[in-house]
C-alpha cells in the first residue's frame, strides 16, 4: 500500500507552536521506509499518526489515494510493533500470536494457518507453547513480529523494535527484518534513532529534525550527497569533518590557513559565487589519503589512536589546533604523538554554505 503525506501538521493542546509542519513525503508500495531522527525530532509522532493514535492537526494522509485522517486506526489495515513487546505473560507464544485474530472471531483454522505460516517464517516454532518469560528477547521480539504478521496487514508499523537488544543480536535482527520484508513484500514504515539501521535496512530514508524533513531518498544518497550541513554530521561514523573556511580566487584556505586545496575544475564553477565568502568544507575520515607526494596536503598530530580491528580511527589536531579525525586501514601503524602528512581525495570532498548550511552544488 502506498502512503502519502500531504502538508500534514501537528499541534497539541496548550502548545503554541507546531510539534509537526508542512511534511510532504510519499512512501511507496513495498518500500522499506526508515523514519529516522534524534530524540524529540517528531518522527514517532509521525507514525502514531499514520497508525491513527494520534489525531492530525492539518493536512491530509493518504493510503492508496484514499483520505484516512479520521478513519479509526482498527480500519487503517495497518499493525504496529512497539519498542517493548508487550506481550500477555499468562499467554504461550501461539497464544499471543493468535490473539488479535482471536478477537475478530477468525475461524480456528485460518487462526492455526497463519499462526504456523509465521512461527516458520521467523523460526519460532519450537517455543510455540512456552511462555514469554521462558525465552530470550530475541525471540520475544520474533513473537511480537509474528503477531503483527498474522494480521497480513497492507502495512507494517515498528517504533525502534531493536532498541531493547544487544549489539550482537540488533545486528542479526537487522538481517532477519530485511529477509522478512522480501518475502512478505509489504510496505513497512520504521522508526528509529540509530543511523546503522537506517542504512542497513531501509529501501528509503527519511531524515528528521525539530519537526521538519531534512533530508529524504536513498541510503547512499544521504552519504554521497547530503543536503545540508545536520545531514552531513548525522550520518556516518565517525562524524564527517566540518572545516570552516573561504573560497579565494578558486582556492579553498580554513579560517587558520593550515588547510587549503583547490577543488576540482568542474566544481569551480559552482564554487565561484561564492568567491571571498564563508564555505565550510566536509571531509569523510575515510577520505583522507596518507601520502606526501600531493599537491594539497596538510600536517597534523596524532592525539589519540582506537584500535578497532579492521581499522584505526586517529583523532589528530593540526598545527593551529583544528580538530580533524581520519580512518585508516587497521593494519597500518601510526602512534599517539606522531607527526603525519595527509592529502585530500578530491572525489570526495563536500562544500557548504556556511551561512545557510545547505549543500553547495
């Protein structure tokens, strides 16, 4: 089912201003959409008014062309998987599955059908009929899926489902979310504040901040391409590196003239209006290259080295005390309070207006 935001807004009683304002978004049939946004940015409000348990101050959201501001949220044909499981202790898990068909009075065989069609899809048949306090929360977030599946709902709702798991297990959920989502093909709409999850799983990424979408499409376009400075920073790890400066006669020099270079010829041309004015430069750590025999290159001292296996990430400061954090390949040995030399890969290098924080070019 497709979804569609049209200048949707909200506003709760005794609050003067907009929580939500003028969001325009369309989510299409079987996308995997990833709301994703810092804490009090507005995305979970945004999909309890897609699930209909918030109501809609302004605007209009559609599902399918059709207008549901004021359809219940029992006939929006939607499920939603919450943050805790909120599973019925007292129920096995067959039970809990059931429940919701139990409750439309399904006949007992579809209610069978369906639930076994899940346990297989999410490999819980073997704790059908224990109950949730006997099994890990990985498998309690199975259960809490497979009764949301049962429904065969035309959309999938999940408010941050992952976020009560440990790393080594959010990583494979993340695997099997994925996997779920090709085999059952429906649209699911998730929200999340973890940007690895957004990147991982999501066919479409909506970026979120103080009310208002900052940023949406695919995942490589929010890394290639970000449309603004908020972008930039919020996604990858670590950060990307923001270097204040100016555009002089084609050349970008930092505030403290320890960093400049001179960008490629096709992007001179979008750099040139803003010749003599304040840019900021951004820099993927990953994109630094360790080589002396370049043009644009800049020296630093390495402060601090973590070690995490496959690469080295080096917090170093420059000679004027700018902060820049490079990544480098594990394998390759730099020491804290070394010197070191590092060139720019032009390829990679992003320019902003620092007065406005939107992208240049």
């Amino acid at each position: 089912m497709k979804v569609k935001f049209k200048k949707i807004g909200k506003k709760y009683e005794g609050r003067e201003a907009f929580t939500l304002r003028n969001i325009n978004l369309e989510i299409e049939d079987k996308d995997f959409c990833v709301i994703l946004g810092p804490s009090g940015c507005g995305k979970t409000t945004l999909l309890r008014m897609i699930a209909g348990l918030n109501s809609i101050t302004e605007g209009d959201l559609l599902f399918d062309d059709m207008r549901v501001n004021k359809v219940a949220s029992k006939d929006r044909d939607i499920a939603m998987v919450f943050q805790s499981y909120a599973l019925y202790p007292h129920m096995t898990v067959y039970e809990n599955m059931a429940f919701s068909l139990s409750m439309r009075k399904e006949r007992k065989k579809i209610i069978h059908d369906r639930v076994m069609e899940a346990a297989e899809v999410l490999q819980i048949k073997d704790y059908l009929y224990s109950k949730p306090s006997d099994i890990s929360g990985g498998q309690r977030q199975r259960v809490a899926l497979g009764r949301a599946m049962v429904r065969k709902p035309k959309v999938f709702l999940m408010d941050e489902p992952l976020s009560n798991l440990d790393a080594k297990l959010r990583e494979h959920m993340r695997v099997e979310l994925v996997r779920l989502h090709k085999s059952l093909e429906t649209t699911t709409i998730y929200v999340t504040h973890d940007q690895t999850e957004a990147m991982t799983m999501a066919t479409k990424i909506v970026l979120m901040n103080d009310g208002k979408i900052q940023q949406a499409g695919k995942p490589e376009e929010f890394y290639n391409r970000p449309h603004n400075i908020f972008v930039a920073k919020f996604i990858g790890s670590p950060t990307m590196n923001l270097i204040q400066g100016k555009m002089l006669q084609g050349r970008f020099v930092s505030d403290d003239g320890t960093i400049q270079l001179t960008p490629k010829e096709e992007d001179l041309a979008y750099l040139k209006p803003f010749d003599q004015k304040s840019v900021t430069m951004g820099v993927r750590p990953e994109r630094f290259i360790s080589c002396d025999k370049i043009s644009d290159r800049f020296e630093c001292v390495i402060d601090v080295v973590e070690m995490l296996g496959k690469e080295k990430i080096l917090y170093a400061k420059t000679k004027s005390n700018q902060d820049i954090i490079i990544s480098t390949p594990g394998h390759y040995v730099y020491g804290e309070g070394e010197a070191h030399t590092f060139g720019f890969d032009l390829d990679a290098i992003h320019f902003f207006d620092t007065g406005t924080e939107e992208r240049i070019n």
